[in-house]
C-alpha cells in the first residue's frame, strides 16, 4: 500500500498541463480605441443639442424682454426710444457717489456718448408728439423703481433746454426723490411745500449751470403724498410752473407701487414708460398699461433704457455704432 501511494504521488508530480501556445498575437500598427473621428462626430452631435436645450431653457427662465419690437406688438406702446448702457456714465457716477458729491449729468459732461444721442432721437419723437398734446407737461413713470427714469428725465431735460427751451425738471416722487442728487443741494424746500403754501414759487424754483434748465426739487416728505397730489391746489401749482417754461418734465413714482403717477399723469400732455432692457416680462408692460388706462391715462410711448451695446440673442444681431463727424479744416 505505501508503494502504490509512493507510486500515485510520482505519477501526479509527473502529469504534463494540457495548455498549448497556438499562436502568438499580432502587435498592431494603429491604436483599436478610441478612435478620433466617431468621437469626434458625436461631440460635435452632442454640443450643438446641448446649446440649442441651453438657449430655449434660458429663454423660458428669462422672463424679461430686450426686444422693442416684441413690447410693441404685445403691448400696442410705441418704442419711441432705446438708450443703450452708458459705461462713461456708470463709472463717474460710482466714482462721484463715493466722494459724496453730486452725480454727474452725462449730456452736460459728455456730449457725445451713445446714451445722450439716442435721448435727442428721443427729443425728436417728443416733438411730434406734443404737437397734440393738451399740455406742454411731460410725465415720466415707469413699473417699478431703479429703471434709470432719473437719468432718462434729467438727460433728456438737459437736450431740450439744449436747444434754445426753457425747461423745468420737477422732481415728483415724494416719498423717495432723488432729482437733487443731480443738481446738488438737499431735496427741501421743493414741491411739497409749494404745494402746502408754505413757500412762494419763487423760493422753491432752482437755478441750474445751464441757462435755460431750472429744477424744483420734492421737497420734504409729507405725511400724505397722495392728497398732497390729488388736490387742486398741485393742479393750479402745475399750471402755473407749465405756463412759465416752454416745457415740464416731472418723474414720477414707480406706478405699480403707488397711485401718485395717475394723480400726475392725468395732467400730463405727453406720458412716458420708462423700461429696463431684460428687466421686466411682457405681463408686467401689460399690466402698467392697463393701470393707467383704468385711470383715464394714455401711455404715448416707451424708452427701453439700458440696452447692451451689443445684443445677441438667438439669431438676432442689434449693434449700437457711434460716429464723429466733424467739419474738414
């Protein structure tokens, strides 16, 4: 028995494996993966689908509009109007604003900005347009605040007093005015207590560095801004500071916060909507429309302020192009 073990033990120590080389791999000359071109092509397949899914799921996050065409034909409000961004304008006023001094006017300083030339287009719109109006008051509102009707109602004030009018700028918003930041000094005495009777006009009228621009400020704040301008005293002091200048300008409250504007606008000979580019949906434009005319009140036109210099948006090139054009020597 030990010898057949001994025996078995050998003859397992001694089996040969049953595995053969057949033949050996060939090496190639070109990598199997990955190959370039039908990557390549899926790349270029999955990045075009991917924009075009990024671009309409963007646009239907971005509510607000850029485009003047589609305000007027959603809304029927002609776009008398669109300013692009001023940089020259953004960088004094940040620059002023720090020092505590007053922000500065970009038609008296710069002339020739973008932003002043489209506020004389403005001008020129504006003209046609007050021919029949039933006063010489220009009312400028818009939906809500921050939307540059400051800048829009100052500037534009400064281009008409530029060609040879009298002008008045009167700050309307009595609860948050801000005019005088433009023209120094502090916001009283102004309109509120022109209004109270408790100043002359004379007092109350500001002389501005241009010859023919005057501004009157809103005064102090009073405890009710709506009364103040719903009586018949504002109307008769309105008139009286309309009938001494070729034209009024008067800002006015954002009219979807408070019903100071109505009160205003419906003295108005021309009525103003002042909108930021990308700021506001369509439904908003609707429903400041529709408020003012549940008041009486007509809407004249838009100013589409703060557009990019440069809009591109799905297929749509808008450029703004400044020139300087001066006489030969």
């Amino acid at each position: 028995m030990l010898n057949k073990a001994q025996q078995l033990r050998v003859a397992k120590s001694g089996t040969i494996g049953n595995v053969r080389v057949l033949d050996y791999a060939v090496l190639p000359k070109r990598p199997e993966s990955p190959r370039p071109a039908p990557v390549l092509a899926l790349a270029l397949v999955l990045g075009l689908t991917g924009g075009v899914a990024a671009a309409f799921a963007r646009r239907a996050l971005d509510e607000g509009t850029h485009d003047p065409d589609e305000i007027e034909r959603a809304t029927g409000l002609a776009v008398y109007a669109t300013i692009p961004h001023s940089e020259r304008q953004a960088e004094l006023g940040r620059r002023l604003h720090r020092r505590g001094k007053a922000v500065p006017i970009l038609a008296a300083l710069d002339p020739g900005d973008i932003a002043v030339e489209n506020l004389r287009s403005l001008r020129t719109s504006l003209q046609f347009a007050l021919v029949e109006a039933k006063s010489n008051v220009i009312a400028i509102g818009g939906p809500a605040p921050d939307l540059g009707k400051s800048f829009v109602t100052v500037n534009l004030a400064h281009v008409l007093a530029a060609s040879d009018r009298r002008i008045l700028v009167i700050d309307g918003d009595l609860r948050r005015g801000r005019l005088h930041w433009y023209f120094g000094g502090d916001r009283s005495p102004g309109l509120s207590e022109l209004v109270s009777g408790e100043i002359p006009l004379e007092r109350a009228v500001r002389r501005t560095d241009l010859a023919k621009l005057d501004f009157l400020a809103s005064g102090r704040v009073p405890p009710n801004p709506s009364e103040l301008l719903g009586s018949a005293r504002f109307g008769q002091v309105l008139a009286a500071l309309s009938s001494r200048y070729d034209l009024a300008v008067v800002d006015t409250p954002p009219i979807l916060a408070v019903t100071d504007t109505a009160l205003i606008a419906r003295m108005a000979g021309v009525n103003l909507l002042v909108l930021r580019a990308g700021r506001h949906p369509l439904s908003e434009i609707a429903l400041t429309v529709k408020r003012l005319a549940q008041n009486g009140i007509k809407v004249h036109g838009a100013v589409l302020n703060d557009m990019p210099l440069t809009e591109r948006r799905y297929g749509k090139i808008a450029h703004y192009y400044q020139y300087e054009y001066r006489s030969a020597p």
